[in-house]
C-alpha cells in the first residue's frame, strides 16, 4: 500500500464542524507546581484513544484516562503515553509504545535492540532521557539501542518535543523522555494489602513471553517485585522471509521498596534490570555491511542496563511547598565476541543527584532546583585495530542550577525559566574541555474562550562538550580536536487547543535550530577527528483530532518535519544527529462493550513517500511509502481484572515495509542496509490476577 499525498483537510473539516455545537463550560488554567494546562494535557494523556475497561465488577462504567501531569512545560505540545494504551494494544518493544505519535518514529526493523527512536527527526541521544528519574546515557554504539524496557512495567511516559524547559535538566537539546515504571499502589486495589498477577504471551511471528508481578502493602511499606522472559527467534517480514540473525532474549526485572515517613513524605528505593542476549550482525541494525577490518559477521552479544535510584518526596516540608530528591545510579553494557573468538565491550555508568524544589506565592510558583552529574565510559577489553593510543576511558563531570517562575493569571499563564551548567570533560587521550552557559525559556498560554487555548514558548539549551560513543574508543583513529566548543540549541513554538464536548482539535508550528552540532569529520590531509562541524535546522507542524461519542472514540494526527543540515535534508549518515521520514499520519479507533466486558481497538500508521538523497550518492532516491494497521479485542471474562484475555494483531495486511528511519540505500554498496519490518503478528495474551 504506497502512500503518497493525503489531503490535510481531514483534520481541518473535523474541525469546522464542531464549530456548529454550543461551547462546553471549562475551567480556567490552574496551576499546581507542575505548570499544567488542562486542556493540553488532556489531549496529550488521551492522545492514543484507548481506555481501559473497568476494572472494577461494576463493568457498566468504562474508565476514563487520567489527568497526567507533565513534569515541565516546554513550548512544545507535550505527549503523554499511559499504561492502559500499553496493556491494551500488547506493546512489546519502543515501536510499540509510539506507534501512534506521528511525530516519533522508531527505525531498525523489529528487532528491540535495533530500535532508535527520532523525536521530530531529531535521534534519541540528544533527548534527556530518564528511567524513575535516574538520567541514561545510552551513547553506546550507533548501530543498536541501549534504551531496553519492557512496556508492561511502564505507567507511564512523558516527552518534551524539541528544545526542552529549564527544569528538564542539562543539554536537552532535543526534549526529554521520562519513563516512570509501575509501583505497588497501581496494582493494589482500595482495602487490598498484597496481589500477584501471573501472565504469559504467545505470538505468531515466532514470540512467546512469561511474567510475574507481586504487590503488597504493609502499615507504612510497600513493595513490588516483577520479573519477564521474552524469548524471539527470528522475525519474518512482510513478504514472509525470516531476517537473519534478528532473534533475542530477553530477561527484566523490576524491584521497588517504599516507605512512608509521614502523611506527605515518602522513600521509595528502585531498582531495574534489563537484559538482551543474541546472535546479530556486528552492525546490528543493518544487513550486509562490508568492511575491510572489522567485517560485518553474526556473532553472540549482549546487552545489559540496570538502574538503581534512592527518591525523596515530600510536600509542606518546612517553608518549601514540595521537594524532590533522587540519588541514582545508571549503567549500560555491551559486549560480543566475534567468529575468531575474539571478545570486545564497551560500557557507561552515569551517577547523578537530582533536587529540585517549589514553593507557592499564592496563585504562582517557583521551581528551583540542583543537577549533578557524573558519566564514565570505557571499553571492557581494548581491541584497537588501527593501532591508537588512548587510554579506553572518559569521564564527563556536570553541574547545574536552575529556576522557572510559574504565573498564573487566570485566563493567562506565563512561565519562565532559566539555568546554568558547567561541563568538564577529559577524554580517552587525556585532553580536558570545559564548557558552559546559561540556557533561557519563556511560554505563554492565553485561553481566549472557554473552548480556545493558544499558546506560543521560546526556549534554548546548552551541551557541553561530553563523552564520545563509548564503541568508538579505541575501535577507529577519530580522536576529538584540540577544542570543542558546546553544542547550543533554540526553539520557537506557537500552538493552540480547541475543545468543545466530545471534540479536540490541538496543533503546533516549530522552528528548531541545532548550532555547534559535534560530529566527526575531516580535520586534515590525512586524518578525521571529532569536531564541531556546523549547524542543522528542522521547522515542521503537527496537527491532532480527538472526538467522543458515547463508548465510541476516534482520532487522528498528522506530522511533517523539514531539517537542513548544509543545503540537504538530514540522511542515514548523520547519526547522532538525525534522519528524514515522510509526512506521517496516525489514525484510531475504540468501542467498548460494557455489558460483555469487551473492547475493541483499530490503530493505523500511514507516511507518505520520500524523496532523499541517500548516504554516499548524489542521487534523488525514494523512500517507499507505506500504511500498517493494527487491531486489538479485550476481554473480561468475569466481568472484573481477575482474568484477561487479550488479543492483537499487528500489520494485519501483512504489509512488507521499511520504516522510514532506518537506514535505507547505500551509494557505495548500492543495497538497502537496513532491516524490514515484521510481516503479520498475531499476539495472544492471558493474565491472571490473584
């Protein structure tokens, strides 16, 4: 099914036609110290449509999707992904869980360990990414992800598109992702002092998962304990041919003790493991690579990140209205040993503290707070085939403050902001950069009627010089030059948000500019360095339609992102950067069936085809358009969560297709590099809830 133009006024004619009803009453803008805006963030908690059957025995009311929170305001439009869309739709891998944001795409076939994710074009390591509020540096090797999590352990994800606010920590440069995993209290019912759900999982395109979770309760303490298997041989794709060397195995563990030290004061100790093992391609995400010294040959690797985090909360504590303090630790992994026996690695440890704090001035705020930051690399067992020097480790030491004023205004809300970090970074050649600077933001929210919200931010960040991909330590003859300046980045954002009864209609326009961008390139006659090597710039737009009836939901939205990056589009060869993807539309569709404890759930993803040109080539190619569907039924057969039997399938039309983010042809090796996505996956899944 090629894609190629879809007329925009889809969404616009939705649009008007609401216009006809009356308004409905909505609440002025308050702020609570989480710089909320109801309307907008009601859109983002609901923006994938699904709502999860009741699970009380009272099936006859169907939840509502929470209000969520997000943590910190940017100009973007914020998104929102909650549990229940998770457990609905059978999430197993990132692909997914952002299957219907049309802003997000997530390229390297259906493999986890192959999945990047590209926020508005822009590649997941230069977003601040954050697991329970521990920081991850996932700059391990460019040819895999280390962001592995399993989605049944998500409550819940928040994402800031582009240039992040000042509270969402040091070098967000393109937005942040915070992955906040379950605790006992969500599986814990009213009254309910310990629960265990067993589950297991069975998929067609050769898949089968097991888990186990226990929650329990006790005066002052709780505590949960989770762990899964997901066990996947090799996938078949569309046209029903198995990818090579695409299988894993994966094994996750999730452990939480919390303690409450009095009415508003808690301790919660987390930690999470996450581990995948496997037979792949050196260069994972692609197929065929050749290299006259490190060949692209299948071997055994694995892939392992744990994270362990100390958290305090506290509301009224003293003059300070609330308070937050995580104390954490995150490390990722990677080790292979080649056909010759040969065996490399590489990992990084990042340890942080993070405090932050807010006070009430009557109907305005002000959050302040601390971020400290300590990031080691090194590799396991130094191959260095090119016969290099370095020492095999890094380390990056960061410092930063910050302050955002909230203002509450009744119809207007204004927010502010303002931090400073401080780099220091000493290489794998011992050469030491230092780097600073401060980082303003600015939004403004103006509701103009009670259906019509428009709002408009600016904000930059600031990244200062930091470790390099660990994989590239000693594995090639790139060394970083003499000076590194810090990497800078600006947005400029309006938007709005319309509600009226059953109906959303929200949108934004974006202008994001990346300066001092860090890469490796030609420094002289005979050699290549890491330098900084310009300047990029993507401008684009999104558009989302949400509209209710009754048990019926339906929605849509659409995205195109432009980037520059020195007269052309971003392409496959600018990793660490980015890479271009067509005009991206996203559709669904919900019924639920009360009286039969029954849901039902449609998802489509649909891009149009783009013109590119491809890495090593001044050719116009064109990447192929394409439409997935995916549909979904869940069942309570008692009428309450004690049994749930739910079942998927994915690419229902057995659809053969490239996502559009992976890498694609290749001038020198005129071939397609990357891997295609999964062909049809049927998914059966039963859980048991004691």
């Amino acid at each position: 099914m090629a894609i190629r133009k879809t007329p925009l006024a889809l969404l616009v004619a939705l649009a008007i036609q609401q216009f006809i009803h009356p308004a409905h009453a909505q609440s002025n803008l308050p702020l609570d110290g989480q710089s909320k805006v109801p309307a907008v963030q009601n859109a983002a908690a609901e923006n994938l449509g699904q709502r999860p059957l009741a699970a009380s025995t009272n099936v006859a009311h169907i939840a509502e999707l929470p209000t969520v929170q997000v943590q910190a305001q940017t100009p973007s439009q914020d998104d929102v992904v909650v549990r229940s869309v998770l457990q609905a739709s059978q999430a197993r891998d990132l692909h997914d869980v952002f299957r219907n944001d049309a802003e997000i795409s997530i390229g390297g076939g259906a493999s986890p360990v192959t999945q990047k994710m590209y926020v508005r074009g822009l590649e997941e390591a230069l977003l601040n990414v954050s697991v329970d509020g521990a920081t991850q540096n996932n700059h391990l090797y460019h040819h895999q992800s280390a962001l592995l999590i399993d989605p049944a352990l998500i409550k819940r994800v928040e994402i800031e598109k582009g240039t992040a606010a000042a509270s969402a920590g040091p070098g967000a440069l393109g937005g942040a992702m915070r992955v906040l995993t379950v605790d006992a209290a969500d599986l814990l019912q009213e009254g309910q002092n310990i629960s265990a759900i067993l589950s297991a999982s069975v998929m067609s395109n050769d898949g089968l998962k097991t888990g186990a979770t226990v929650a329990a309760r006790f005066a002052k303490v709780d505590a949960l304990f989770s762990a899964s298997h997901l066990d996947l041989a090799d996938y078949k794709n569309g046209n029903g041919v198995k990818e090579q060397n695409s299988g894993s195995e994966q094994h996750n563990l999730l452990f939480k003790l919390g303690l409450s030290l009095a009415e508003n004061q808690r301790l919660s100790l987390n930690h999470q493991s996450n581990e995948d093992k496997g037979v792949r391609y050196l260069r994972a995400n692609m197929v065929g690579f050749k290299h006259p010294v490190l060949p692209n040959e299948a071997m055994p690797q694995s892939l392992l990140r744990t994270t362990s985090s100390l958290k305090y909360e506290g509301k009224g504590v003293g003059p300070v209205s609330a308070i937050e303090s995580t104390l954490y630790q995150s490390k990722v992994e990677g080790d292979r040993t080649d056909q010759r026996g040969n065996y490399s690695g590489e990992a990084i440890t990042t340890q942080g503290l993070d405090l932050g704090l807010k006070n009430a001035i009557g109907d305005h705020y002000l959050k302040y707070g601390v971020n400290l930051r300590k990031e080691n690399s090194q590799t396991n067992q130094i191959r260095d085939p090119y016969g290099n020097t370095g020492s095999g480790k890094e380390e990056n030491k960061i410092a930063g403050v910050y302050v955002e004023a909230l203002l509450d205004f009744g119809r207007i809300n204004v927010s502010s902001g303002l931090r400073y970090d401080h780099y220091d970074y000493t290489d794998n050649h011992q050469q030491n950069f230092k780097s600073d600077g401060v980082s303003p933001s600015a939004g403004l929210n103006l509701q103009v009627s009670e259906s019509l919200l428009l709002k408009a931010g600016y904000a930059q960040a600031l990244r200062g010089a930091g470790l390099n991909e660990a994989f590239l330590l000693d594995m090639i003859d790139w060394k970083n030059a003499p000076k590194l300046e810090a990497e800078k980045a600006s947005i400029s954002e309006i938007g709005f948000v319309f509600t009226q009864q059953g109906f959303k209609f929200s949108g934004n326009l974006f202008k994001q500019r990346i300066n001092n961008f860090i890469d490796v390139a030609e420094c002289s006659a005979d050699a290549d360095c890491r330098t900084n090597v310009g300047d990029a710039s993507i401008t684009g737009y999104e558009l989302r339609t949400e509209y209710r009836l009754g048990s019926l939901r339906l929605g849509a939205s659409v995205a195109k992102s432009n980037s520059d990056r020195d007269g052309r589009a971003f392409n496959d060869g600018d990793q660490g950067l980015g890479t271009s993807y067509g005009r991206s539309w996203t559709t669904y569709a919900t019924y639920d069936i009360p009286a039969y404890a029954l849901q039902l759930g449609w998802q489509g993803r649909f891009v149009e085809a783009l013109d590119y040109q491809p890495v090593a080539s001044n050719a116009t190619l064109t990447k192929a358009g394409y439409g997935v569907n995916d549909v979904y039924v869940n069942f309570l057969p008692f009428k309450k969560d004690t049994l749930s039997l739910r079942l998927s399938v994915k690419n229902i039309f057995d659809q053969q297709y490239y996502d559009q983010a992976t890498f694609a042809y290749h001038g020198r090796l005129k071939k397609v590099l990357g891997h295609p996505e999964a062909g049809r996956d049927v998914r059966l899944e039963v859980s048991y809830k004691f």
